[in-house]
C-alpha cells in the first residue's frame, strides 16, 4: 500500500511538473496565475499523498494550510489587475 | 521509490528557482517564487520536517506571495516598469561572490553537524518537565526562549520601520484600501472571504493548540490568520484599522508583552525567562495563543503597508 501512495505522490508530482511548463511558457499573465493554482493544488495532493505513504498524520495539516493560503495569489492578482478610477465614487485618476 | 521522488522533488526546486531568477516579466517570476515556496514546503515534508514545512507554505507560499503581488501592483500603477534593466558586469561579478560565500558559508555550517548529534537525544530528555511533547515548541518557547522573545520584538520593529514612512498627511491614517475595485471581482472575492475568514480562525487556533504536542505553533498559526484578514480586506469585508487605534495597538503588543512578562515573572523564581513548576504548559499554551494573534495582526499590516492620507485611500492610495 505504502508503494502505492508513493506512486500516487509521484504522478501528482510530475503533473505539478508540467503546470510549472505552463507557466514558463505563458504566454499570458493570467495563464501563468492559473498554471501558479494548479501548482498549488497539485502539491495540496502530493502532501496528502506523502502524509497517506509515511502513515503521518500531520501532513494533512500542512495540506490544510496549503488549501486555506491558495487562494490568496489569485485574489490579490485580481486586486492588482483592477481597472483604475473604477472605484464606486467613480472618481477618475489623471 | 521514496529516492526517486526526493530526486524529482529537488530537480523541480531548483528549476523553479532558476526560472524565477530567468524570467523576464516580473509578474512570472513571482509566480515561480510561490511555486518554489510551495516545492520547498513538500521538501520539508519528505524531510520529516513537519513544522518547518507548515511555516514555509504558509509564510513562503502564502503570505510572501500576496505581498509581493501587491508590491508589484503599486510599483507598476507609480510608473515604474519592474522589469529588470541590464546590470554592469562589476554588479554581477559583485552579486555572484556574495551569494556564492554565503552558499559555501552556509554548507560549511550545516556540514559542520555531526550525524551522531546527541542534540535531539538531549532535548527528549529534557521534554517531559515542559508537559508537551514537540520538541520544537520546547526550543522554541522554553530552551531557546530568549531567541524567540527577540525575534517578536523584531517583528514589531518592521511594522513601526514600515509606518515610519508614511507620507505628509498620512499618520495616523489607515493603510491604503486592498478593496478590489472592480465591482463583480469585488463580490466574488468578498463571499469568499467571507466563508474564508471564519475557517482561517478556527484553522490558527488549531494549529496553535495542536503544535504543544504536534507540529504547529505561533508563526504557522498566526500566517494563517493574517491569510485570512488579507483575503477579507481584498473582498471588502473588513476594513483595514487606523494606525492609532488602541485596540489594534493593544492586539499588536499583547504577545511579545505577554513573553516578556512571564519571562520577568521568572526573575522572581531565579531566571529569566524560567517558568513556574507546574505551570509550564500552561504559560506555553497562553504565550502561543496571544503570539498567534500579534504575529496576525503584524503580519496583515505589513503586507497592507504605510498609511496613506485618507484622500489616497479613495483612490487606490498609490
């Protein structure tokens, strides 16, 4: 069973390999912040994979915290990514 | 197997850090960057390492990311380019002898550790008088205390240096609005963190009572909390406090306050930073507790920045 998650962990690891090529290759910004999420989600799978094949239950945590923290990246991209002077006071900047 | 994976695993960290180093625009660099944090974390896990991982995904990955993000935003809305322009030779020569004596000073030290270590035999031996059973926590919070109270106070002295430069007119003001300006990204992001913020509480107290025995602690908890506000304050949900509110200023100190306290309380029974017989968990426990909420708190405003004048928060304070 141990090889089995071992296995598991290594093919959710090669899958994180080839985001990280979409993300070198973009070619837009929002393609490299979406390949930086399914890197993301995939290392959230390689931690519980790894926790499942050492039998170590406190790896799950650490996934836990990798889950909660992931989505912080893309709300601030689109935070940066806002179109000035579109506030709700509509107030322009020039 | 279990080779095979670490082999792939350091490939991979070391091809992220050079393609976040590579990469030309600066937006994919930091991309790289997180996912360098993110590979690093999975590295400590297959270290065994569990508490290092915990504060590498949460501070490296997490909290980092965002914050350089943002300081990419509001470097671009001031008219800087950020890309990289090219440097002089002497710089690289210069740049390439730095990194490459720290490299081998840092092997050096790490080689320097026998493999017969009786180090982690030594603090087993000395655990059961704390009454909690990781040993990180005990280094941290009793064998190496000194260090630890340090380090918060350090903390604390970033945030006073980064309000330090708050412009004419912006102290004490609140930072500038993370509130993302378009309207349906707005109310997106705001239900989220509404859902988000709640789970980041019980997730860092969690993490808090759960590192007296197992990995966790302050620092990991209170990343996730600070994750937790930030995302609120980019949805809306909550508003960014004024600089000279007591209250916030109360939450900011409370933790290293606390630490010291406690560690002038030992005076009495002979050393600072000694913990009354008996009490030691107990002491351990609340220290973490209002650490997590300081460290937070800290760390929230850091990544939030200077206050601005209130006129600039309208705007987008850049």
């Amino acid at each position: 069973m141990t090889g089995l998650f071992y296995a598991a962990a290594m093919a959710l690891l090669v899958t994180v390999a080839l985001a990280l090529v979409r993300a070198w290759k973009g070619p837009g910004t929002i393609d490299r912040i979406m390949a930086a999420q399914l890197v993301g989600t995939g290392v959230i799978g390689v931690a519980l994979t790894l926790g499942a094949a050492r039998g170590d239950a406190t790896m799950l945590d650490a996934a836990l915290v990798a889950t909660l923290l992931a989505a912080l990246a893309v709300a601030a991209f689109v935070a940066s990514r806002a179109p000035r002077g579109a506030r709700k006071d509509g107030e322009d900047r020039s | 197997m279990s080779l095979v994976f670490d082999l792939v695993l350091c490939l991979m960290i070391l091809g992220t850090a050079a393609a976040s180093l590579l990469m030309r625009s600066a937006l994919g660099g930091i991309v790289f960057f997180i996912a360098f944090g993110n590979l690093l974390g999975i590295a400590w896990l297959s270290l065994g390492a569990v508490n290092v991982a915990l504060a590498e995904i949460a501070i490296g990955a997490g909290v980092t990311g965002i914050l350089l993000i943002l300081a990419h935003a509001r470097l671009s809305a001031m008219g800087d380019p950020v890309e990289c322009e090219p440097t002089s030779p002497w710089m690289r020569a210069a740049v390439a002898v730095i990194c490459g004596g720290l490299i081998v000073l840092l092997s050096v030290a790490v080689l320097s550790i026998s493999p017969t270590d009786r180090m982690g035999a030594q603090i087993a031996t000395l655990m059961p008088a704390l009454g909690i059973e990781n040993p990180v926590t005990g280094v941290l919070l009793a064998f190496r205390a000194y260090d630890t109270l340090l380090e918060t106070f350090v903390l604390l002295g970033a945030l006073v240096a980064v309000w330090a430069i708050a412009p004419p007119g912006g102290w004490p003001q609140r930072p500038a609005s993370l509130a993302i300006a378009t309207p349906v990204s707005l109310t997106v992001i705001g239900t989220f963190s509404r859902v988000l913020l709640p789970a980041s509480l019980v997730m860092a107290a969690y993490l808090v009572w759960t590192g007296s025995d197992l990995p966790g602690g302050a620092f990991q908890g209170g990343t996730v909390l600070a994750g937790g506000i930030l995302v609120a304050a980019l949805g809306g949900a909550i508003a960014l406090p004024r600089a000279d509110d007591m209250r916030l200023r109360s939450v900011l100190v409370l933790g290293p306050a606390m630490f010291l306290g406690i560690g002038l309380g030992g005076i009495a029974l002979g050393r600072f930073l000694s913990y009354p017989v008996g009490l030691e968990k107990a002491l351990i426990v609340a220290i973490e507790y209002a650490l997590a909420l300081s460290i937070g708190a800290t760390l929230a405003l850091l990544v939030a920045g200077k206050p601005v004048p209130p006129a600039a928060v309208q705007e987008g304070g850049d």
